[in-house]
C-alpha cells in the first residue's frame, strides 16, 4: 500500500514501524475475511460471514463518516484490524450514557506467526491510542469487548482501562470499560517511545 495512505506512522524502539491506514475494502477484503472467520476472531462476529458478507460490511463502514476501520502495518505487514466509532452513532450508545467526547474504538489482532511477542499488543494499542488521542476533543476511549473474551478484557486492563459494567448488546453480553485522557497522558503516553508523523 502506498506510503501516503498513512494517517499515522510512529517509530517504537525495539519493536519497527508501525503506520495507521484506512482499509479500502475492495483491496482489503481477501486479508479481513481470512482473519475474522478464524476461530481466534469468534469474538469479532463474522465467523460464518463469506467474502461477500464482509466485504459489504466494510464498504457500509467506509460510507459512514462515524465510523471508520483501519489496518495496523508493523514494517509494512497488517498485523491489526482496528475500528472506531462515535457512540452516539452506535448501537452502544443506546445502553451506556454517553459522554460528550466519548469515543469508541474495537480490536482484532491479525495472525502472529511463530512464537508469541511479549508486549506485541500492548504496543499497538498504545500506537493506536496515540493516533486517536491526536484529536484533542476526544475526552474518553469506550470499548465494550465480549464479556466473555476474558483475554482481551483483561488486557485492556492492563493497558489502563477502567471496567464500567456489563451491558446486553443485541448481539453480545458486553464488558463496557473506559479510558479517559488524562488517565491516558499519566499512562499509555510514557510507555511507547517514538517519534510520530500524520
């Protein structure tokens, strides 16, 4: 993919490259579809979904202006699937109060081939987040993972989210869990040295 199709690009000592950019869904579709309907990604919703499925869910997305997907490129293999959305544009908004400033985002890890990276993820997400954080208006990451997803639930803990509580999606029991900016700048902020570039 083209250099300046990056919306973002941040160097991680020790780690690579990693750049932030827009899925195009027809050029995308062959690596998302081989990557939600693993059973790694049955958490993501799509396991039964063909190409074709996916492939018109990702052009909806990409027509909206409230939501938005992107891939993660670490020294320029995707290695992530990450989705934002404004909650009171999603189905979520309906089940939570939403806060001005909220702001959502979802997550998937791509395939890791041999053996796993201590701190892989955690990186990405702090690359991410610094992406996200860019736009000062933006007061408060929401996430509301799978409640059963005890992994990822846990990891966003870790990063530093804050467990709300458990709300009945149409599709899913979900864990809500916040991140606030000033949570943020005391937190994610230090642990990802590098440099960044729009």
């Amino acid at each position: 993919m083209p250099e300046t199709t990056a919306v973002h690009e941040q160097t991680v000592d020790g780690f690579g490259t990693v750049r932030v950019v827009p899925v195009d869904p027809a050029a995308d579709i062959d690596l998302i579809h081989s990557w939600v309907v693993e059973d790694r990604a049955r958490f993501w919703g799509m396991r039964e979904a063909g190409r074709e499925r996916v492939l018109e869910i990702y052009e909806y997305l990409d027509s909206l202006t409230t939501h938005h997907a992107y891939l993660l490129h670490r020294d320029g293999v995707p290695v992530a699937l990450f989705q934002t959305y404004e909650p009171e544009a999603d189905p979520v908004g309906e089940y939570y109060e939403v806060r001005p400033g909220d702001f959502g985002i979802h997550l998937m890890i791509g395939p890791v081939s041999g053996t796993a990276e201590r701190g892989f993820t955690a990186t990405l997400i702090a690359v991410f987040l610094a992406y996200v954080m860019k736009e000062p208006g933006r007061l408060r990451i929401v996430v509301e993972p799978d409640a059963r997803n005890a992994k990822a639930v846990a990891r966003l803990v870790r990063v530093g989210f804050r467990l709300g509580e458990q709300v009945d999606l149409p599709e899913k029991r979900a864990q809500l869990a916040f991140l606030t900016r000033e949570e943020y700048e005391r937190g994610v902020l230090g642990r990802v040295s590098g440099g960044a570039a729009a």
